[in-house]
C-alpha cells in the first residue's frame, strides 16, 4: 500500500533550527494529516525509533532548515542522489541520531522508501528561543506548495482539507 511520511525535523528551542517541526505543526493545522496514506509526523530532533516510520512508507518527505548559503527563508527541494549528495558534504548531526543514519538503517534493512525529499528552509539564524524568524516562517506556504507538488508527482491526493489561509497558531 501506497504511503507517505512527512517528517518534521529540528530542535524547536533552537529558533530557526526547528521550522520542520513548525511546518509539519503548519501543515497540520490545513489537515494534510487527513489525507488517506498521508502521516505527518513531528520528529524533533530525531531517534533511532524513527527507522520503524522510514522502513514502513513507500514515500518519505523530510523538513528541515537547510543551510544552502542562500538569503534566509529560501526554500530547497533534494531529491533522490542530491540528498545523499548533501548528507554527505553537511557537518554531522549535533542530535542523537542524524537523517543520514536513519536512511542508512533503511538500506541497510532492504526497506527504504521508493521515493525520498527533503525540503530545506534557509535559516537566517540558529540560537535561543523557541519561535523561528520571520524569513523561516514567511517560507512555510512555499513549502506547503512543494509538499502538494511532491504528493501530486507520487499520486497521492495532494489537496490540503482545509483552506490554505487558516492562521499558524503560533506564527
């Protein structure tokens, strides 16, 4: 059976370290979670138990800030070799497990996902608080179009069941 999983990844006490975790929240709130074959999922600063989720979809979506060197708030979109491309050339995860290592566990099991993203926000900066920047959140409804675009390109129904200008609860 046909699934997808929206991963939303980052540190939400690290302000713009943890706009995945805002977008999946954001996402969310417009009842992409509503969706058959959809999860969307509030991952934080990842586990091991997270494997279980990857080896159980045939589609994965990950959100995560993204340092591309570009102006803040601008969004990215990897796919396939271009992911492992990045993982491969970024600094190493200051968290207990990194996406790198539970993709890896994935292979490594004979139960990766068929199709792999990974949207990434430019943060503008990563310290104390626990709201991301103005630039981080402004890019929320981008990524909300890369999120329909992906699920349309894989079949899945990529309309979101709620209006697109419900209010982010915490924006």
């Amino acid at each position: 059976m046909k699934q997808v999983a929206v991963l939303g990844i980052g540190n939400t006490l690290l302000t713009d370290d943890g706009i995945g975790v805002h977008a999946v929240r954001w996402l969310e709130e417009r009842g992409y979670g509503e969706r058959h074959g959809i999860r969307l999922i509030d991952a934080g600063t990842l586990s091991f138990t997270l494997a279980v989720e990857i080896e159980n979809v045939s589609h994965l979506i990950v959100i995560d800030a993204l340092r591309k060197r570009s102006p803040p708030g601008r969004v990215h979109v990897l796919r396939g070799s271009e992911i492992d491309h990045h993982l491969a050339h970024a600094a190493s995860s200051v968290h207990e497990v990194g996406l790198g290592d539970l993709l890896h566990i994935a292979r490594l099991s004979g139960r990766m996902p068929a199709e792999i993203a990974l949207i990434g926000i430019e943060p503008a900066e990563i310290g104390w608080g626990d709201c991301p920047g103005p630039a981080a959140l402004a890019a929320l409804p981008a990524v909300g179009r890369n999120v329909e675009a992906l699920l349309a390109d894989w079949g899945f129904d990529s309309r979101p069941a709620r209006p697109s200008d419900a209010r982010h609860a915490y924006a």
